[in-house]
C-alpha cells in the first residue's frame, strides 16, 4: 500500500488502483507527416494506425500497420521501470530519424536522415522508479530501423519487454499528487536557468537580473524580483521556489494577441470567445501583443497537477491587461483537459481590472503565487502554455511568474498571500503557502520533492566543504561510530555484511551547515543508528539496507529542514524515523519485501510530508505507524 500525505497543499489525491488493460510494452501511433518528409513537422501530422508492440528491434520494409515502407512517423509511448539506481545509458539505432525523451528529459536526438546508426545518452533513475518514456521515429526512404537499446556491463542489450508498460500502474505503482506536469526536475526545467525545455515568442529565454519595469522583453528566467515599484506607493519583491522562475512580459518583439493564440494551439473558435468576453467588459479591452511560453508534458488521466503561477499589473484601472494558461493535446482536438475547473483547452488567470478572468489585483497590484490545476480525459502528451498580455494599447506590460511551486512575495517589506479568486470563479480557492526554505541556500530545492533522484539531492551536501568520513565495510560483527560536529559534516558508509553495529551523530549549531548521511547495507542482523541534532542547519539523510533482520533508526532534530529517504529490499526489519523541531520534515520510505515494521513521527512543523510505498503480498505486510503533530 502507499500512503501519501501533503499537509501544505491544500488537497489530496488518492490514485486509482492498477489498470487492469495495462500490458508489457509501448502503445504507439504512426502519422502521415505533411511537408517535408526529411526532418518531418511533428505539429502537423495525420494518424495513420495505432496499437502497442512488446519492445523496439524493427528492421521493417512496411513500418507496422501504416501501410506505408516510406514517408512515415512512429510515436511509441508507454513507461519505463528502472530495477536499480544508477545511472542509465540507453541506445537507439536509427534509420531515419530518432529521439528518446525520458522523464521530460530528452535523452538521444537527431531528427535527421541517416543510414543505421547507433546514438545513445544517459539518464540518473532511482531504484524501482517507473518514468514516462516516449519514442519518436521517421522514416523518410531506403530502410526503415529502429531499435532500442540499454548497456548492461558494457554490451547492448534491446530493452527487455518486462521493462516496459503501457501503464505507470501495471507494476502496482502508485505515483500519488498533486503532481507537477514537468517529469524531470523541479521548476518545470527552469533550474538550468534558462528555458531550455520550452518554445518562447521573444525574449532571451535566460537569466533577467535587473531591469525591472513596464515595459517588457519576451520571455526569461530569473532568480527573483527586488524592490520594484511600479506605482501607487508599491514595491514587489517576489522569489521562486527554487532558484529560477519564468518570467513573461510583453514587448520587444511579441507577437500579435492572436498569432500567439494560433501559437499556443488554440483555435479561431476559442480566440474569438476569448476577444468576445474581454471586448464585452467594455472601455478599450481589445488584445494586443502577448509574450508566450509551452512546451510539451506527458500527463496521466486520473491525477491532478498543479502549476504556481503569479499575475503583476504595471498599470493601473481602467486599463486592463491580464494572462493566461493554455493545454492541448498534441495531436487530438477532441480530448478537452481541465483548467482550474473548467472544461476548456484555457484558462484566464490574473488581470488588473475588478472581477475579469479568475483573479484581479487592481491598480499596480499582484495576485499573489497562486496553484493552477490540471486534469487530463486522456493519458499523453499535451503542450501547455503561459502568456501574458496588453489590452488596448503595447504599453505598460504585465509580467507572469510561473513555477513549480510557490515562492514567496513581499509588499513594502511585508509578507503579500495570495488573493481570493473573482465571485463566481471557478478557480481554486486561495493556497495555503508553499514549503518553507526551497530557495535558501542552506537548504535543497530538492529535498522537499519526493519525486526528485537521489542524485539532486547528494550533490547538494556531497559538494560541501568540510568534514567527510568515508567507510567501506566488509564481514561481520565489525561495529562503527562516528561523531561530527561542526560545519558541512557529510558521512558516507557502505557495510557488507551481517551482525555490525553502527552509529552515526552530527552535532551543528550553525543556520549555514548541510548535515548529510547516505548508508548503504548488504547483509542480515545488522543494527544502525543514525542521529542529526542542532540547533540549525539543514539535515539530511539517505539510506538503503537490503537483506532481512535489520535494524534502522533515524533522529532528526533541532531546526533546520530534515530530510530522510529509505529504501528496503527484503524482510524481517524494523524502522523507526523520527523527525522533530520547528522547520520543514519530509520522510520517504520504499519497501520491498516481507514483514518489516515502519514506525514515522513528525512533531513540531506546520511542513510535514511522507510518502510510504510498502509493496508485499497482503498476508506479510506489518504495522505502519505514522504520527504527526505539533
């Protein structure tokens, strides 16, 4: 069973039970591309056929069930379980053109005519982590190729079929929400600082550090706005929830209003609703030029995915300009997802006069970091879209935030929540705040993401400098103790064997210290104890203990953020996780296995989070017990 509790947010979703349709394999569809047939248009292309096939090793004259031996596009899908953590390096072999996108990420592409050729990438997975996995393949003329290939032990091997499903739930997996639509890392892939992952209208699409005003420049990243006074004795300052967010505001060279709709995927139908509601609030209120962002995002029916979001006026009533968000599927116009409630391919989000759109500030006013949601009538691929725009004139520009999560906003040095939706809105009601101290630099981003690797996570303590203890121990009744104290204390223990007895203990007192323990067991009766305490600093821990009959107990406390994920393979254990003091606590535990007791208290943090998956057969699963409070 997994259990999944997010107090911070304000709502829970309960994920559906294992698809009973679901199979080995990838589903896919081949398309009629339109233009040129090298290097095909993926935007603009006719379904041929569909079904779902066991693997890709293909060397095909009539590729599948198109009918077709030239002049075709294949779009496999489905979802890829990685058996153990590390770092993965796949291959295809191509003849045409490939790519391989894996958790949002893309991972192999060259979208170019070729003979046979062999082209490969990596991608870090956790241990039994299951990512969406997509598979694109054009063949143009000659031969028609793909296979696709993971290195095991230096040799290529085709990905076996047991690895593939068409389904996230046909392991029995349950990825539970509220999610975020990008797959790969927090900040929707803004935390390379650029967009990288998205198609912008104008702009840079990298960092903006100053040059805050009315008058916009495209689309960009930045770390935060300071200070900046727009009008009416306000000034703003607004952070993201990691260290990037995006940023759109009209200008420079942005689009016209309705270039950038048909951008966005929307049809003449819906920009006309649009331009007829906003038109019909009366005073000059037809669109003018937007600035506009989308990329593309693999979703699941049956979840809820949310998306922050903040709307800054630079103008003041009865001038109204406003923003919006925009989903498509990619190839379906009939499958309609829903947006903040509402059935429709977009939502209208913030806008400066009274009682217009979802929300509205005002004169020189915010809406403040707002959740959008998202569901979804089918599971694949969308393209999802921001933009923000003028209204009757191209002159003071508003400016949009997006990000993961909710940052934090501050009004003339106070702390600015977010406003109430417009009466009769649809929309969300307010949000509780986001997770304390994402963007801090005592603290990970990504320790307070449960979907994110482990590697995110160990770079940010591993790169410290300060006090490291390495041990590797191998036999049996070997017993180790480690005390640090100090700054930046990282401990690393790797024990093979059974019957050892280990204990851990950091003592900080410092709000710049990052505590971090990874400990990795192999073997039977093995006791362990590991113990952060202090009175600041960050803490975090990462353990994984195979094998059956051991012992595990985990002591955060004192302030700072507490991080701890487990993961267990085999019976027999028990683990007891406590986490206490006044910042934000997150536990995540894996279990594979049999009878292994899990006992989690939280005390003393309004930010309480855990996520447990305990897969066993019914008749051997123990007592969970989870206790949080104050």
């Amino acid at each position: 069973m997994k259990l999944w509790r997010l107090i911070v947010l304000s709502f829970l979703l309960v994920c559906g039970l294992a698809n009973a349709q679901s199979t080995n394999g990838l589903n896919y569809t081949t398309y009629v591309p339109s233009g040129s047939l090298a290097s095909p248009n993926r935007d603009t292309l006719t379904p041929l056929s569909s079904g779902t096939v066991p693997n890709l090793n293909y060397n095909w004259n009539y590729v599948l069930d198109s009918g077709r031996n030239d002049g075709v596009v294949v779009k496999f899908t489905g979802f890829f379980k990685a058996e153990e953590a590390g770092t993965y390096t796949f291959g295809i072999t191509g003849d045409d053109g490939i790519e391989l996108i894996m958790k949002g990420q893309t991972v192999i592409t060259y979208w170019a005519d070729q003979g046979p050729t062999l082209r490969s990438g990596t991608i870090t997975l956790a241990a039994g982590e299951i990512v969406p996995i997509t598979v694109w393949f054009y063949e143009n003329g000659g031969g028609a190729t793909i296979q696709f290939y993971q290195q095991v032990n230096g040799s290529w091997n085709i990905v076996p079929t047991t690895s593939l499903a068409t389904a996230s739930t046909y392991w029995g997996a349950s990825s539970c929400n509220p999610c975020s639509p990008n797959t790969d890392n927090p900040n929707l892939g803004f935390e390379s600082g650029t967009t990288q992952n998205w198609t912008i209208s104008n702009g840079t699409g990298t960092e903006k550090t100053t040059g805050w005003s009315d008058n916009g420049d495209g689309v960009n990243t930045t770390k935060g706005m300071t200070n900046y006074q727009p009008g009416g004795g306000k000034a703003w300052s607004v952070t993201p929830y990691g260290q990037y967010m995006m940023v759109i505001q009209a200008g420079g060279a942005s689009p016209t209003f309705d270039a950038s709709m048909t951008s966005l995927g929307l049809t003449a139908t819906e920009v006309t609703a649009i331009k007829n509601y906003l038109t019909g609030l009366g005073g000059n209120s037809t669109p003018t030029n937007a600035s506009w962002a989308k990329r593309t995002v693999f979703l699941e029916t049956g979840k809820t995915y949310v998306v922050a979001w903040q709307y800054m006026s630079t103008d003041y009533v009865p001038f109204n300009d406003g923003s919006m968000m925009t989903l498509k599927h990619i190839t379906d116009a009939t499958k309609i997802p829903t947006l903040n409630n509402e059935v429709k391919r977009y939502a209208l989000l913030g806008f400066t006069n009274p009682g217009t759109g979802n929300y509205s500030t005002d004169s020189y006013g915010s809406t403040g970091w707002q959740l959008a949601t998202i569901t979804v009538p089918v599971s694949g691929d969308y393209v999802l879209g921001f933009a923000s725009f003028n209204l009757g004139d191209t002159a003071l520009s508003p400016i949009l935030f997006v990000d993961d999560l909710q940052g934090t906003t501050t009004l003339n040095g106070q702390t600015f929540g977010p406003i109430q939706p417009n009466a009769g809105s649809s929309a969300p009601a307010t949000p509780p705040p986001g997770p304390s101290c994402p963007n801090n630099s005592t603290c990970s981003t990504a320790a307070f993401n449960a979907n994110t690797g482990f590697n995110n996570r160990a770079n940010v303590w591993s790169q410290q400098t300060g006090n490291r203890v390495i041990i590797e121990q191998i036999g049996n009744y070997n017993v180790a103790i480690v005390n640090q104290s100090g700054n930046k204390n990282y401990v690393e223990i790797d024990l093979t064997g059974s019957n050892n007895a280990t204990t851990v203990t950091q003592s900080t007192n410092s709000a710049a210290t990052a505590n971090y323990i990874e400990l990795s067991i192999s073997g039977n009766n093995n006791t362990t104890s590991l113990t952060q305490n202090g009175t600041a600093g960050t803490k975090g821990i990462y353990a994984t203990v195979n094998s059956a009959a051991n012992n595990l107990t985990v002591n955060q406390t004192g302030t700072g953020n507490h991080y701890a994920e487990v993961n267990l393979a085999g019976g027999g254990k028990t683990v007891d996780v406590t986490q206490s003091g006044s910042a934000g606590h997150m536990v995540k535990i894996e279990l594979t296995g049999g009878a292994t007791t899990i006992t989690t208290t939280q005390q003393g943090s309004t930010q309480q989070f855990y996520s447990i998956t305990h897969n066993c057969a019914q008749t051997s699963c123990s007592a969970i017990t989870v206790t949080q409070g104050q």
